[in-house]
C-alpha cells in the first residue's frame, strides 16, 4: 500500500536541527569555547528569553521537567501528610513529582471531551490535607483553569502547572505560563521546544519562591560552600540552554505549522469513524499531540502502520496500573475514564517536520479505514 509513497514517521525529532542547523552548531561552539560549562551567562540568557516568551517575571531552569515539578512542590513546602490533586490521565512523571516530595496523590479523572481534568472533578477530590491542584495541559490542550483558580482561591490551594506538553499554546488570549502561575516545563527532545538532551523549567510570578527554587537547584546554596537547605544537583546544561535560545525563536513558527495540520485533519477526517480532539473555545491548543479515539485503536494503528504511517499510544497503560504504583492498591476499573481513554487513543503523525504531502497521505490512510471486527 505504501508503494510510491513517502514513509511518514511519527516524529522527526531531528528534522528541527536539520532546519537550523548553521545557528545550533555556532551556539554549541560558543559554549565550549567559553570554558563555562555550569550556569552562567548562557543559562541566564536563555532563562530571560523563555520568561519573556511565556511572560512570566521569573524563570529558573532546572535538568528536566520531572525535576521542574518536583523542586516546584518542594519549594512550595509540600511534603508528607499533604495531598496534591493530579490527573489519572497523565504521563506518570506528573505522579512522580508527588511522590517525591513526600507527599500523597490523589488522582481524579478527566473529562471524556478534553481528556483534561475538570474544576468540578478536582473540588469533589479536595480535603483538609489537599494543598496542591497540579492541573496537566495535556497533548497541549489548555486546562479550563479559570474555574479551577476559582477553587484554589476558595480553598486555599496552590496550583501547579504541568506543562510539560504546551509550550505557546495560549488560555483565553494568554500564553499558558504567563501572569503569577507557577509552571513547570519539560524541554525533552521530543517536545515542542526540546534540547538536544534532557532540560526543564519553571516559570512563576512568586519572586521568594524563585529564589528558592535558584537554591534548591544548586545544592540548597545561593553563596558557594554555604547551603541553607538539603538541596538537589538539577542544573540546566549551558549548551542545552543555547541550544533551546536558538530554537525558541522558531517556536512560534513552529507551533504554527502545528496548528495548520491540526486544522486540516480537523476538517479532512470529520467523516472518518474517529472521535477527534474537542478543543475548548478560547484555547489556542500547542498540538504537541493529535489524538483520536476508537474502539479499534489497535486496528487503526496496524492499518496506518501498512500504509507506512508511524503512530503512538499517549499512554498506554495509565500511572495507578503501573508496578510502579502497585502499592497504593489501585485495581483494574478505579478509574474507568483514565482506562478506557488508555485502551483507545491513538497519536497521529504532527509536527513541523511534515510536508503537505505527508500529512495529506495521514489524511487518506485514515479517511479510506473501516473499522475491521475480529
Ligand atoms: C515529558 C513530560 C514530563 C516530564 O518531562 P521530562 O523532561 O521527561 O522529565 C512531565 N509531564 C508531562 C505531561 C510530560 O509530557
């Protein structure tokens, strides 16, 4: 079936390098010739250049985005006897942060339009223990956070972004991130502003809490040899950081291509028997993901697979059925929604790396699929 055509791999990862490859490599030197390999001016450069992107006043990097959540919650004072609200239906590093700040998860199931937690879900999980709402932008839809700011407001509640998946995507007008929100970030390869390596954020309008979390990245010190608290290592590398300087000035760009092929399969495959992503009025989703929905997601997979057609399942088994999490007891059907969504999502090809052609050949290979019953 794919005779003729090109193969469409589900992600490209090293097309973004390809496309600017002359300014990434003249960063990289610059970095190794300034003998400065930890922090330092290229750090700072770029921790100024995101803040402003995500418009927000601060923003500490840190080595990753499990990190980022993490240093965020304890920094936050979350630990032991506290309960932090999280989506059943996330990439488990949501879970991980929690778990590693000591504190209890307490997850809750998504809505089955968004596949993104609700404010009315996330009110009925809050107790006297809760004290952080850790809403996830997931395949870079915004969360509807108005109302769940709303209940942190009532409550007493910090949230905590994880935005690991929604670099650019926008919440009523406003870039995810921007104003007081504490926001944490993944620069994974893979993402939509990804290093050549692991890399992480958080942005936030809380100047104590950035202090503290400049410390808490850096071995609990501000002043070399003087550690006010047990800290972590969990730096951005210096040539990470160029790397994602130069990059962050495409981001719009390409989020936008993004955006072009969400669009036409939006409309192309409105007749196609898979349920497509609802997207909230006033959102401007990132689409770090296209996500469909059918019964026959297996079916649909090893079909476009056939016509050459690279696919993934975001995810595949949900946090509370990993081993991982084996003993907090949940069974098979606590979470009936988060399962049902892992047995029947599929990701699409998208991303800025695809031709027209490409993702025209998407288009086809699933309008032309029926559904096979066996
Ligand atoms: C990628 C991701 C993370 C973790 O980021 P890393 O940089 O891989 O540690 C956290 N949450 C979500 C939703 C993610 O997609």
């Amino acid at each position: 079936m794919s005779t003729g055509l090109t193969e469409v791999p589900f992600l490209d990862v090293g097309a973004s390098y390809r496309e600017i490859e002359g300014e990434i490599d003249e960063a990289v030197r610059r970095v190794l010739a300034s003998g400065r390999y930890v922090l330092g001016s290229e750090v700072e450069a770029f921790e100024h250049d995101y803040a402003a992107f995500v418009g927000a006043p601060e923003c500490i990097s840190v080595a990753n985005g499990l990190d980022a959540l993490t240093l965020a919650l304890v920094a936050l004072d979350v630990g032991p006897g506290d309960e932090v609200i999280v989506p059943a239906n996330t990439y488990i590093a949501t879970w991980l942060a929690v778990t590693r700040s000591g504190a209890s998860i307490v997850p809750v199931e998504p809505d089955e339009a968004t596949y993104n937690v609700t404010a009315d879900a996330v009110e009925a999980a809050i107790t006297n223990r809760t004290k952080v709402i850790m809403p996830v932008h997931l395949y870079g839809q915004p969360v509807d956070l108005a109302p769940i700011r709303a209940l942190a407001g009532k409550h007493g509640l910090r949230i905590v972004e994880d935005a690991a998946q929604a670099h650019g995507a926008r919440y009523r007008g406003a870039r995810i991130g921007s104003d007081a929100d504490v926001v944490a970030w993944s620069f994974y390869p893979g993402k939509n502003l990804g290093a050549v390596g692991d890399g992480g954020a958080v942005t936030t309008g809380d100047a104590a809490l950035a202090d503290r979390l400049r410390s808490l990245r850096n071995y609990g010190s501000t002043l070399k040899y003087v550690n006010e608290e047990v800290g972590f290592n969990s730096r951005l590398d210096p040539i990470q950081a160029a790397v994602l300087g130069v990059k962050l000035r495409y981001l719009d760009e390409w989020n936008r291509r993004r955006g072009e092929i969400a669009d036409r399969y939006q409309t192309e495959l409105e007749a196609a028997p898979v349920r497509l992503p609802h997207v909230l009025a006033d959102v401007l989703p990132a689409w770090h993901l296209f996500v469909v929905r059918t019964a026959y997601r297996d079916n649909l997979a090893e079909h476009l697979s056939r016509c050459g057609i690279g696919t993934m399942v975001h995810y595949p088994i949900p946090p509370h059925l990993q081993q991982a999490y084996a003993h907090l007891g949940f069974e098979e059907g606590s979470f009936p929604i988060t399962e049902a969504v892992h047995r029947e999502v599929l990701s699409l090809p998208i991303g800025p790396h695809l031709s027209a052609q490409q993702h025209a050949q998407v288009i086809d290979a699933v309008g032309e699929w029926a559904p096979a019953h066996h």
